[in-house]
C-alpha cells in the first residue's frame, strides 16, 4: 500500500491550493480528481463565465458606445465557434498549467474516483492508498429542481458546454449566477429572460445594488420576470420548451437554465466510513479550523457550505497546509469582510455588511449611510446615460467603515483595494484624507459627503 502524508480528495481550486502549498513544505502529496483539473470555477464557472463577460462587454461597447464615439461598423457578425476557440484554449491553458505546477512540486495527481474507506485509507482505481492527513475538498454542482419536465432543463454546467446559442432562453433563478449567464446570452443576441420568484434578484445583497441591476434590466435587458416559479416544463412539437405555472403557459423558449442553488459533492465517496459528519443542509460539518469529527479529515471550500467563492477555498486550502505542515498557529481562516464581485451589465462590487444587515446587528442609531450617484463617462462621452451608485456604511461615533457597495462601470477593479482598508478598519474620516483620482467612478468612495 503506498502511503502520502496528505491525500487531497477533489481537485479544484482549494484542492490544488491545499496540495501545492503541502508539497511546497516538503509532505509527500496525492491528488485525486474524476473529472478535469480546475473545478467547477475554471471549467464550468469563474473563468469561461468572464471571458465570456468579456466578448460581451466587447460587443456593448461596439454597438452601444461605438456610435456615440464615432465609430461605425456596418455588418457587425459575432462567429461563436471562434469565440470557443478563444474561450476553450483559455480553459485548456490553465488546466496544463495545474499539471506543470503539480510535476514541479512532485505532487502525484491521480485521474479516478476516490472512496474513503476510512479515517486513513482511500480506495481510486481499484487501489488502496494511505494517508496521514485527508483534504475532502470535493465542490458542488448545480441543482435540478424535482418539477415535471425537469429533464429538459439544463444548468450552468450545460451552458459551458454549448456549441451554439440558442434564439432564446430563459434563466431560472435570482443568485449571482443566474444574473450573470442572462446578461451574457443577452449582449450577445439571446433573447433573455431572467425568472426569479419575488420581486428582485439578488435580494441577499444590499438593496441598491439589487435595485441598481433591476433599473439596467429596465433600460438594456435583458426581461426580468418576477413573482414566478414554474412547476412544470414541456416540449412542444417545434422542440421548444414551454413553460407553465399552475396549469398556465407563461414562456415559451428554446432553452431553460436553472440556477436556482448548487448542491455540495458528498454522496458516494465514503464519509459513512468514517466519523465526518454533515450538516442539516448536507455540507460537510468541520470546526473553525476546517476539521471534521475525525481529526486527521480536513475539508475546504464548496463542500463546507461557508462562502462558494473560488479565493475563499484557495485561502483556506493553504491554510490548512500551512498548520499541518509548517507549523502555522491555526488552520482557520477570518470569513468576515470577505469582497466579491458579480459580473453583471454593469458589474456590482460588495464588501462588508449591507445597510441592511448592519442596521439589524447594531441598531439604526449607530450606523451612518453616506451614498452618491455618479454617471460613467465612458458611457456618458457616448451619449449613453449608465448610472452608477455607490456606498459606504459606517458604524459609531468614529464612523469605521463596515460595508462598501458599487455597482456601475469598472467597480469590478476597484474594489480589492478597498476590501484592504475595510479589514484594516478604516473610518469614513481616513477614506476623505485619501486624494481622489479624477476622473474615475472609484474616486466616489472618497468624495462622499
């Protein structure tokens, strides 16, 4: 039986994260990975998902601004096999480098399924392995709603695996992801419908940022359908998909994607042999130090239900690594603060607490707003009025800011810098001493009176 110090089961972004940086220190490292390297957010999510945000921006800026700058292209064509080409290579590059990386730290990547058999042993490819220290790093995947007709539906997943884009479609679902494939099928020439059961999506977000993206679905689309839950699909005989809601056909389109939740990957690899428990929504149960109820199992990113962001997993991946094998203080991570981005037209940026959930935490009286409106030059230059909105809540007498919110053209690239001050503990007082740079959108986080 061959034996590892560190056998990481799930080949992602945390999973190779945990990997790399174990064999960086010397352990003796496997990885084992069913499917491609990279997860779901290089092959199926973060990055095909923002070039093809990309090719869409590329496309507005063409049709949308173009005119307005003195640009005129007659004839305008968009080939999606060669955006593929463009797109797939990416993927194809970044997988490679995993392999490199992996050759370099001698990080033995094994290409099968892995099932625990117990605390210490793995069984991939009809062989028993031995590990000192386990990484369950195993991700999620979409969820299929039980509905009649639920076999004609497709996900994020499918999406990626297009050949072609369909005359129209609609998304099911009010997350960050469902907003982003509509808006990406609907720049591109997709008639887009985006469902979501209440009045908004992203309803988890601060309210202007929700009400911010439904006010650019007013004006550029793509359709926003509120208060819906379809709870049956059918096919018709032009081979389109209907759409009904208690016995009434409300939409009829040639594909459906559900993006309505994602389920973490923990069936059938083996955690009934072992001590590892789940939680009531079936994520892996571990402490704040990543550890499981056996205490040489370890789990990271999707599969512990904390926050699905590929940075987080690869952060906590390294740093579980770091405490088993270079004698760090702690193999937990500070969840809080944590900044993201949703690519959206335009895309939202967010770190810290929304009004929202800061009012509710300290109480009205503590907790100042400070908010601006601002109008994107690069859109306004071209006759084109895109607003933008920013704010900051700040909580106390010394105004520290505790949640920082944008959306609008580029606050996709504004806002890690900030996410710095915010874990540092600014207060509105040090973000004013800060000289704007002008003109930008970001310099709004520092003129606000």
């Amino acid at each position: 039986m061959r034996e590892f110090d560190l056998v990481v089961l799930g080949g992602g972004s945390g999973g190779i994260a945990t990997a790399n940086r174990a064999a960086e220190h010397g352990a003796k490292v496997a990885i084992i990975e069913v499917s491609h390297l990279g997860g779901t957010c290089v092959n199926q999510g973060c990055v095909p998902k923002k070039v093809s945000w990309y090719a869409a921006h590329i496309n507005d800026a063409i049709q949308k601004y173009g005119p307005g700058y003195g640009f005129e292209v007659d004839h305008l064509t968009f080939d999606y096999a060669t955006f593929l080409k463009a797109r797939d290579g990416y993927v194809e590059r970044s997988r490679a480098g995993y392999v490199n990386r992996f050759n370099a730290n001698k990080v033995e990547y094994i290409a099968g399924y892995g099932v625990l058999k117990n605390n210490h042993e793995i069984e991939v490819n009809d062989e028993l392995i031995k590990a000192k220290y386990i990484v369950l790093a195993t991700g999620g995947h979409p969820e299929i709603p039980d509905v009649k007709g639920a076999e004609y539906l497709e996900t994020s997943n499918d999406f990626f695996a297009w050949k072609d884009l369909p005359g129209s479609v609609a998304v099911v679902g009010a997350g960050y992801i469902a907003v982003e494939l509509a808006g990406v099928m609907h720049s591109l020439g997709v008639k887009s419908h985006l469902v979501v059961r209440f009045d908004r999506p992203l309803r988890s977000f601060d309210r202007m940022l929700s009400d911010g993206i439904v006010e650019a679905f007013e004006t550029d689309g793509p359709q926003l359908i509120t208060h819906t839950s379809f709870d049956e699909y059918r096919k018709n005989e032009a081979g389109q998909i209907e759409c009904y809601q208690k016995g009434e056909l409300r939409l009829t389109v040639d594909r459906v994607i559900m993006a309505v939740g994602r389920q973490p990957n923990t069936d059938k690899i083996g955690l009934e042999n072992t001590k590892v428990r789940l939680t009531p929504k079936g994520h892996i149960d571990v402490d704040d130090q990543h550890q499981t109820a056996e205490a040489n199992i370890y789990a990271v990113g999707d599969v512990i239900g904390k926050i699905d962001l590929t940075p987080v997993a690869i952060k906590a991946g390294r740093q579980v690594a770091e405490y088993l094998f270079n004698h760090a203080s702690s193999a937990g991570i500070d969840y809080t603060n944590v900044p993201s981005v949703v690519f959206t037209h335009p895309a939202i940026g967010t770190v810290g607490l929304t009004q929202e959930e800061a009012i509710e935490k300290y109480g009205e009286e503590q907790i100042k707003i400070y908010t601006n409106k601002f109008y994107s030059m690069y859109a306004s230059a071209a006759w084109h009025r895109e607003p933008c909105y920013f704010k900051l809540v700040c909580l106390g007498d010394n105004q520290q800011v505790i949640g920082l919110h944008g959306i609008g053209e580029g606050v996709d690239e504004m806002i890690q810098g900030f996410a710095v001050a915010i874990k540092m503990g600014a207060t509105k007082a040090q973000f004013d001493s800060v000289v704007a740079i002008h003109p930008t959108g970001a310099e709004e986080f520092v003129t606000m009176r």
